[in-house]
C-alpha cells in the first residue's frame, strides 16, 4: 500500500526471543561471570594490599637502661619524643621500648644499635663516649659551672657535636637530657662533707676514663663498673657508694644499701637518645624529618621538669631514709683538683691524640668564653633595655 513504510521484509514488531539461558547452558554466559569474577577478587587484593602499605609503620626498637617509672627524666623525655614523632609524621612509627636492660646494658645496645640489630638507644653519656670520644667533653669534669651553662653550650655545639658523633660512631644523637648534677651516695659508715672524708673511698664509677681520673685526682678508689652491676655491689659491699644523679638513686632503689647524699658537682648528669644514622637516612623525608624535630623539641621539654623533678627526688631521698648533707664544705678545692685530671682526659677526648682531645676542648671553651662574654655584655647593659 502506497505510504506505509517498508521494513526489508521484516515485520515491524520485533520478534521476541528467548533469553540466552546462564551456566552450563550457556558456555559464554559462564565464561563472563567467571571473568567478572576474577577482576573483582584482583582488585580486591590490590586494594588489600595498597592499605596494607599505606599504614605499614616503621618498627623501631628502642633499649632503655632504666625501668618505666614516669619520675626518671630520660622517661619523661623519651614519652614526650614518641608523642611528637607520631604527631609530626601522621603515626608512621611503631615504637618497642624495652626497658631495665633487657637487651644488655649500655655500651652493649651502642653496639647492637651500630649492627643494625636495635634502631634506638637511650643512655647516659658517659657510655655512649667510648664510642664517640670527642663527644665526652660533656662529662669533663667541673667544666660546668651551672645547669644553665651546660645547656647554653649543648646548644651551640649541637651540629658539631653530631657531626663527631656520627662520624666515630655511626649514631646520631636525637636529644640531649639533664637531670642537674653527678653527684655522691655513700654508706651509714662513709658521710661525705670534705675531700678529707673521701681518702681511700671505694666507689662505683662509670667505665669512663674521665670518671675515672677525676675521682683518682680527688682522692677516692674508683671501681669502674656497668651501671647494671651497681645496685649488686651496693647490695655486697664491694663499693662504699656511687657517684650519679640523685634521679637515678631514686628510681633504682640505691637507698635500699645507702645513706648519704653528697653534693660534690663534678659534673652534669646527662644522657643520650641515640640512633643508627644510616638507618635514619634510609627512613622517607617526612618520618626522617619528624624524629629529628621530635628530639629537639622533647629535650626542650625535659628542661621544664628538670626542677620539679630535682625537688622530687631530694624528697624521696629523704622518704627511702637518707640523709642530704649538702655541698661539700671546700668545693673550691674539689673543683681545684678535679681539673687536674683534664692532662689525662685530652688522651681520652682524642683517642690516644692528646693534642687532638686539646683541640676539641678549645673548640668547647671558645663558645664557653663567648657565652660569658655575652653574659657580661648583658649584664652591663642599663636594666630597662635588658
């Protein structure tokens, strides 16, 4: 008919056709599903596996010579730093403290720490300075004249501090932590008020030549020990006292064997949170980048606390039945003869060079010599413009 349109010979509703039935009745349709299938469980790996990375953190194995009571400063420092690191890198670090000398004592973690095996350490200084002799100017003995001094010139050593660390070591420092002085605990038979008490003196000192020549030059017996071994030989008798920060007096139980604290001053008690430096270099920018700036910022911290934890300490002295005598009636004069060990000190500080460990302490005592000038400048200045 003329005006109704042509469909090829087809007719102009569809035919319908029976739907292609799935499974084994379709070989094709089987086929697709199975394919579907696959793609989904590909990528449902790969996404498994993406998040796996994407919060992998970054183990850290961390030895602490000391337990986790929250009174010791290096605690109070090392809480503060793994805080901040997390923050500063949006969590990228598993830390795993292992504290009381559960790997070892001191100078041991210093060498699991240089194979790779720990990746932190923390520690006092003069354990770390067999392995790092130019950074043992800290424990000189009666270099500092107060806690303000010493902090003052950590800070303007810091770089070249850890440019002698790393290179003799293979460590970084992170954080450098006081808790005032090193001072004297002694036994009920051995009060310490004056160099003439001290003739014969048998006391714990640590493994540090500089320890060691100090108290010779005053007088006493040193018996150079593992800070571990300590508390055994109070506990024995083998020692009459041990020379140390009261912190740690506290916090290790050293009043159980004895009952005198002396203040002698001879030099500040200071440690270390160390770690391997080329495993720090291996870490991505930020997380390197966020350890760093943690250790600077917990040391900073710490030195906030130090005061209250001085008073504290003096306290529990006082409350685990010790008696504080005091400082020594002739400080003077133990500062005199105490700066007489710096001739054998200079082998120590230059590894058997001792116009290199001459050389080290003038680079210590020009900033010493700037920061009292400044001082004095300070001073001199009309007290409206200070």
């Amino acid at each position: 008919m003329e005006g109704t349109p042509r469909y090829c010979g087809r007719s102009r509703i569809p035919e319908k056709r029976a739907p292609r039935p799935a499974g084994r009745d379709n070989p094709w349709g089987e086929y697709v599903m199975k394919r579907c299938a696959m793609v989904l469980l590909v990528c449902a790996a790969l996404a498994g596996l993406v998040s796996g990375l994407a919060v992998a953190a970054i183990p850290v194995k961390v030895a602490s010579s000391v337990g986790t009571g929250e009174q010791n400063y290096v605690n109070v420092t090392y809480g503060k730093l793994v805080e901040l690191a997390q923050k500063y890198s949006g969590g990228a670090f598993a830390f795993q403290l292992y504290p009381d000398m559960r790997l070892g004592d001191e100078q041991k973690t210093v060498r699991a720490l240089q194979h790779g095996d720990i990746q932190m350490s923390v520690l006092a200084t003069n354990n770390f300075m067999p392995f790092a002799p130019s950074c043992g100017w800290l424990n000189m003995p009666y270099l500092f004249g107060s806690l303000e001094e010493f902090r003052k010139l950590v800070d303007l050593m810091w770089d070249q501090h850890n440019a002698w660390a790393v290179k003799e070591s293979g460590a970084r420092v992170l954080a450098i932590v006081d808790i005032g002085y090193r001072q004297l605990t002694t036994d009920a038979a051995h009060p310490v008020r004056n160099l003439a008490d001290v003739r014969g003196l048998a006391v714990r000192t640590p493994q540090n030549a500089l320890a060691v020549s100090a108290f010779n030059a005053l007088g006493f017996k040193p018996h150079p020990a593992s800070f571990a071994d300590t508390y055994g030989m109070l506990a024995k008798g083998t020692v009459n006292g041990q020379e140390g920060c009261f912190n740690n007096v506290v916090t290790m139980k050293f009043a159980d064997h004895q009952k005198y604290a002396t203040c002698i001053n001879y030099a500040v008690h200071s440690a270390n949170i160390i770690v391997n430096e080329e495993w720090l270099q291996s870490l991505p920018e930020q997380a390197r980048d966020a350890l760093i700036r943690a250790g600077r910022e917990a040391m900073a911290y710490e030195r906030t606390k130090v005061s209250q934890m001085l008073v504290a300490d003096d306290r529990a002295l006082q409350e685990q039945g010790m008696e504080l005598l005091g400082v020594v009636e002739d400080l003077s004069e133990w500062t005199r003869l105490g700066r007489t060990s710096w001739l054998k000190c200079y082998d120590v500080l230059g590894y058997g060079n001792a116009d290199k460990g001459k050389a080290i302490m003038a680079v210590v005592l020009s900033k010493k010599e700037a920061l009292a000038n400044a001082w004095e400048d300070w001073l001199r200045q009309p007290p409206a413009t200070r």
